[in-house]
C-alpha cells in the first residue's frame, strides 16, 4: 500500500471571503438593475439575440409603471432568494473544514488517515451534509461538530430561510405551511442603525443629516421584524433587502468566529496577538 504526505492549511479568512463574494455578487446585480430599471419599459418584451420574438400570453398587458413596478419586485425577490442560496453554500464549506478537522483529530503531529476515513469523513460526509435541508445542517454544525452557534442570529436566520422557501415552493405567497407565528409568517433580522449622541442622549438618524458640533455618531444593531399574513404576498423593500444581506454577513462572520474557537480548542489553529506570541 502506498503512503502519502501531505499537509492541509486552512484558511477562515478565505471561508468569510467566499459569504462576502456571494452577497456582493448579488448586491452588485440587484443594484445595476434597480439603477437602469427607469429605463425598462413595455415597448422592450421582445428577448434580445434571438430570430423570433415570443409571446405566449397575449393577456398580460403592462404599462411602462406596471413593468418597472414587477421588475423591481423581481429583482429584490430573486436576490433574496439567491442570498440565502449562498448563505447554504457557506455552510457546506465551513462543514468540510470541520470534517478536515475531525479527520485529523486533536494531533498536530504526522498521523496516519486511510482512504477508509477519507471516504467516510470526508467524501461520504460532504454527501450527506449537502442533501440536508437548511435547519438540520445549522443543528449538524451544532451537535455533531460542538460549534456553538448564536442563538438571537441563529433564530434570524431561520425565519429568513422560511421566508425563502415560500418564495420557491409557493411563489411568494404565505400558505399555512409557512405560519410561523399566529398571525402568519414572520420574518425577523438585525438592522444596522447610526446613532446620533449628543446632551440629550442618543436617537436614530438617516443620512442625510446635520449632527451638532459636541455630537458624536455611533453605530447599532437593532432586530426589526416583519409579519406576512396568511395569503400575503412577500414584497421587501430596497433598504429591507440591504438589511438582511447585512444580518447574514453578521451570522456569517459569527459562526466563522466559533470555528476559530474551536480550531483553538483542538490546537488546530495559533492566533498570533501584536506582541507575537502565540494564543
């Protein structure tokens, strides 16, 4: 049987950088086309670079405000959607640096891995944490690895992938399945807000605005919520949709930290200070 060498370095810095190349990527599109979207009008239903144009429903008749209205809507519907796509796509990638992690234990010495673990570990692991829903790959992170997991994010992102399967399974509109509280489906993520201190103590503002000399501005977490009765339609705003790419990036960025911790715990990871030596 032949044998081996080789050495695994694992980056986190790279497993944050791949949420945060997700969400811009989908930032970068909602945006180009809710810029260009006053320039989409009803005269343009006609697919570019193609030898006939299609209709198929000669009934759907929109204005050029009813275009850019719906064109708007999709834009921050699909982008959601895609968001939470990546957000799934993170975790399969911070489950295979902790299946490396499991493979190769507490030693930081030369150990010997079969192709038997391998397969097992990580070949046959990542098939089976891929075919996992949302819900159980965060409870497969949590039990099955011991990654402690920030219960406030955490409960936010569940209502946010809810919120996402209605959009995929029932195009959006909130059936008894997705209730999730009696009033319907809620939502819930965390917002960041400016606030402005100054003698009479702190309140939230919204660029643009004039602060006081002896003011100072800081920066805040607040939870908002949003509840879409039963048979709603989900509609999100531009700043809503802003703000949930944000507390995504915040969970992502959390979960990413107690993996550091626990790379720490197994002395798989050194955390080097300022002053050089080693955590």
């Amino acid at each position: 049987m032949a044998h081996h060498e080789f050495n695994v370095k694992i980056d986190l810095g790279g497993l944050i950088g791949e949420l945060q190349a997700s969400v811009q990527r989908v930032i970068n599109l909602v945006a180009s086309g809710l810029t260009t979207k006053q320039h989409i009008t009803s005269d343009l239903f006609r697919l570019p670079d193609t030898s006939m144009g299609i209709t198929v429903h000669d009934k759907l008749n929109w204005d050029t405000e009813m275009t850019q209205k719906a064109y708007s809507q999709w834009l921050l519907l699909n982008g959601f959607r895609d968001v939470i796509e990546g957000m799934s796509f993170f975790l399969e990638s911070a489950h295979r640096v902790l299946s490396f992690w499991e493979l190769f234990g507490h030693q930081q010495s030369k150990i010997t891995v079969t192709g038997a673990d391998w397969n097992r570990i990580i070949t046959g692991g990542d098939k089976k944490f891929n075919k996992l829903h949302f819900p159980p790959k965060l409870d497969h992170i949590a039990n099955e690895h011991g990654i402690a997991i920030d219960a406030g994010l955490k409960g936010q992102i569940l209502t946010i992938n809810a919120t996402r399967n209605c959009m995929v399974h029932r195009n959006g509109i909130v059936s008894e399945a997705d209730c999730n509280v009696p009033d319907g489906l809620e939502i819930r993520w965390t917002k960041l807000v400016l606030i402005l201190m100054d003698e009479n103590g702190g309140k939230e503002v919204v660029p643009p605005f004039k602060a006081d000399k002896g003011g100072t501005i800081g920066l805040r977490n607040r939870e908002e919520r949003k509840i879409f009765s039963l048979g709603a339609q989900i509609q999100f705003t531009v700043q809503e949709f802003a703000d949930i790419c944000w507390c995504l990036l915040l969970f992502g960025n959390s979960l990413k930290d107690s993996i550091q911790k626990k790379g720490v715990e197994l002395g798989l990871i050194n955390l080097k200070p300022p002053g050089g030596q080693n955590v």
